[in-house]
C-alpha cells in the first residue's frame, strides 16, 4: 500500500509539471553588478489599428491595457481615441548585462500624446526608468485626462554591443486620471502658508513629492505616501529634518462634489483647475531647540494634530480641457 502512494504521487507531480504555463512578455533586465533580476509584465500585445485615418503602423489599446511600441509607432487608446507615438530613445545609460557598475543608470523614452479633446495640439513628453526620484526623470505623466506611464524597455545593453534605435521596444499603459491631481498645489498648514508638489502618483497610488513653507530660504521637506483612487484618501509624510521624530503625517481627502461637477459639465473649466483638498496632519516635532531651523508646526503632549487646506494651481491652456 505505501509503494502505491508513492507511485501515484510521483505520477502527479509528473503530470503537474508536464503542464504548460502560459507565455507571458519577458521585461528588461535589472542589473546590479553582476547580477540579472528579470521583471515580468504580463503584455496585450495591441492589435493594428482598422482606422483608415490611420497609419498602417498604428496599433490598438484599451485603458489600463499594456502596450508596446516601437519608435515611430504609434498605438490608439480606446475607448478615449488619445494617440501615443513613441519618437525615440534619447538616454540609455543602463548598465551592462554581466557588468559590474557602481550606478544602475536610466533609461529615456520621448513620446508624443495627443487627447481627443485637442485633436490639433500634441505634447511632448519624456519619462524616465532609473534611480532618479526628480519631477524631470518620472515615468509617468499626467497628460490632460489620462496619466502615461513607462513600464519597461528593451532590450537590456549588452557589453561593448549599442542597441540600434529600431531594436527598442517600449512597454507603456494608458490610465484614467487619479483623482488627486499632481502638480503644484497652494497649501496652509496650520496657518503656515507654502507649496505643495505632487510630483507622481502611479498605478498602486503611491505619491511623492515636496512641501515648502514659508520662508522660502529653506529647502522643499520631501513627502512620500498613499493615495486610495476610490475614496480620494490621501495619506503622505512630510519628512521635515534628520531625526526620527522629525515628521508630520498627513491625511485628506479631495473635494468630489467638485469633480462630480466637472465631470458632468455643470462646473466651469477643468476639474483639476478647481480641486480642493482638506484635513489634519499630525506632527510628532517637538520643541526643545530654541535655535532649530525646521519649519514645521510644534506638536507637544498636549497636542500634536493640526488642520491643513490646499487649492490645486490651474494649469494653462490649451493643456486642461475647457
């Protein structure tokens, strides 16, 4: 009786791992010194586009959908009719596959994005994969209605070998707007007035950016935190000195019967023009340094929460819809 169980778990094993799995799109590699990390992402591959308007080299995506191009291809994100074309690659510093390097560099893509909403006038946009955090080397980018994100890029440099510009293929998706816009947002925290920069939220909702207040000699706080797309929740982290206790933590939630309205047209303008966001922040800096250059609200055991309030700074047109 044993020899049977064993038998008949070696034929399921068997017969499990004769079992295909389905394919799926191979990314880039990620390289840090000699060692090769590959990412996958699993890619609709975007069918050509039937539009006779069209270029024959045009290709079809839906929303939320991965897509891949290569330069001078462009793709047509359904149901919204926004045209992608990818123009080139003008940075690949990205270390070599079996290359030990003390930077993992980056790598750019430039593309040209065009909403329906404004047929005649296009946008360039660059983003960048790499180590760099700075609102010119994002990967992603709010255009208009949508946000444009750069998922991957191949194929990986190879030693002594330069990839050819037609070789490259990018991997990007198109996604609906989140409902924080980014951007500059003018901010009072606790009667300190400043800057608020969302400078990205991606595809899982995580935010980063800046806040700097008044006065403006010191240097923007860095914020990183959490943005929940249902709710219009925002939860981030002012990062305000070195020390562990040097944070302010704060939560709001975006005005939606303001965007309700410009949705459904009854609002003026864009609805990113007009949006609001409000609520408490809780800051664990406590005073004990008279001499203390932080800028930042004092909390002490009495009290550490405190109300904030910002305004989203209108974007010129014609790049918000009217």
């Amino acid at each position: 009786m044993i020899g049977f169980n064993v038998l008949f778990t070696i034929f399921i094993a068997m017969a499990f791992l004769s079992i295909s799995s389905p394919p799926i799109a191979v990314g880039p590699s990620n390289i840090i010194g000699t060692t090769i990390n590959t990412m996958s992402i699993p890619v609709a591959y975007a069918q050509p586009s039937e539009d006779n308007n069209i270029n024959n080299n045009a290709i079809t995506a839906g929303l939320g959908e991965p897509f891949q191009l290569r330069i001078n291809q462009t793709a047509i994100i359904m149901p919204d009719n926004m045209s992608i074309t990818l123009l080139d690659v003008p940075e690949d510093s990205r270390c070599p596959a079996f290359v030990v390097c003390v930077w993992p560099g980056q790598v750019t893509v430039s593309l040209n994005v065009t909403e329906s909403s404004f047929p005649n006038f296009s946008r360039i946009v660059n983003l960048t994969l790499g180590p760099s955090s700075s609102p010119s080397n994002s990967s992603s980018a709010n255009v208009d209605s949508h946000i444009v994100e750069l998922l991957q890029v191949e194929p990986h440099p190879m030693r002594d070998e330069q990839i050819p510009k037609s070789d490259y293929r990018a991997t990007l998706i198109a996604s609906p707007l989140r409902p924080i816009p980014t951007g500059e947002w003018d901010i009072v925290s606790n009667g300190l007035h400043g800057t608020l920069n969302i400078t990205s939220i991606d595809r899982e909702g995580h935010l980063s950016g800046t806040i700097l207040l008044y006065p403006f000699d010191t240097p923007p706080n860095e914020i990183t935190g959490y943005v929940d797309g249902d709710s219009g929740k925002a939860t981030f982290v002012r990062i305000i000195g070195p020390g562990p206790a040097d944070i302010e933590v704060y939560t709001g939630y975006v005005f939606t019967n303001i965007i309700a309205d410009c949705l459904i047209g009854t609002g003026p303008g864009s609805c990113y023009d007009y949006a609001r966001m409000a609520g408490t922040f809780e800051s664990f800096y406590e005073t004990g340094d008279n001499n203390s250059t932080l800028i930042g609200t004092f909390g002490d055991p009495k009290r550490n929460t405190f109300g904030w309030f910002a305004s989203h700074v209108p974007q010129p047109c014609p790049a918000c819809p009217s």
